[in-house]
C-alpha cells in the first residue's frame, strides 16, 4: 500500500500515527506522526520492516507478541 490510496489519504489528514501492518508484522503503511512516533525521521523508509527491526528491545518484542496474540497467530 502506498500512500496514493485511501489510508495514505486517511493519514495525510490527520495530525495521529496512522499505520497498517501484514500478517507478518511488517509495515505497509505509515504516516508522518506514525514514523515520529517510532522514532524516525519524516520519509524515512519503514515499509517492510518489523518494529523490532527499527526500534529493538523489549517493548517493540512485547507489541510484536500482543499483535501476533490479537491475530491469532
């Protein structure tokens, strides 16, 4: 997903992270205030990656398991 749809539309307009993930926790989308909110600077390339990959340790480790519980996986 790239932002020339309708989330990339969604989070244009709004000031809050705005992000969508694949089933295997990797990042299809993210907002500006997302990546800030992540700890990257604005334009900076998450698509693809994992939370853990950009921001290592155990909080990243914990949102990845709770979002893997959430999916059943």
């Amino acid at each position: 997903m790239n932002d020339d749809g309708d989330i990339g539309a969604l989070g244009a307009q709004v000031q809050d992270p705005v992000f969508c993930k694949d089933l295997d926790n990797r990042f299809l989308y993210a907002n500006d205030a997302a990546r800030r909110a992540f700890g990257m600077a604005d334009g900076a390339s998450i698509l693809g990656r994992k939370l853990s990959e950009i921001r290592p340790g155990a909080v990243a480790n914990s949102l990845e398991r709770h979002d893997q519980a959430v999916l059943g996986n």
